[in-house]
C-alpha cells in the first residue's frame, strides 16, 4: 500500500478511508484495541503496511503509523 499524504492527519484519513477504522496501542506488553480495551494477540496481528511522519528533516523525532488487519475480527 501506498499513501500520497504529506503528514501524520491526511496519513491516518486515507487509511480510515481503505477500512481501517480501529485504533490499537500497546500498553503493559499487549496490543490493545483502544476503544475497548481489549487485548489482541500477536499471532492474529497482519502488519499490512508502515509508514513514518518527520517533523522536519534531520530532527530525529517523527511518528510511525502502521495499518493492521486482526484476523480474529474478519
């Protein structure tokens, strides 16, 4: 997959846009679905594509982006 945004904001509107419509985040270890709380396993987990935001170039900071599908939820 592939994005033509330019930052962080139209990045995750174009994924919300191809379906992906949950938001995870790791917490103690385990992903979770942010909405719910609900642990997901690492085995159900498919990193379909991954993409990193730079504040500005040469800043060292910047934020990744990954689009995952959890197979337990198809």
């Amino acid at each position: 997959m592939e994005l033509n945004v330019n930052d962080l904001v139209d990045g995750v509107c174009e994924l919300v846009k191809h379906g992906y419509d949950r938001e995870y985040r790791i917490k103690d270890g385990t992903i979770r679905e942010l909405a719910t709380g609900a642990p997901t396993a690492t085995r159900d987990i498919h990193v379909d594509a991954a993409f990193r935001f730079e504040s500005e170039p040469d800043a060292g900071d910047g934020s990744n982006v990954y689009a995952i599908s959890d197979r337990a939820n198809i």
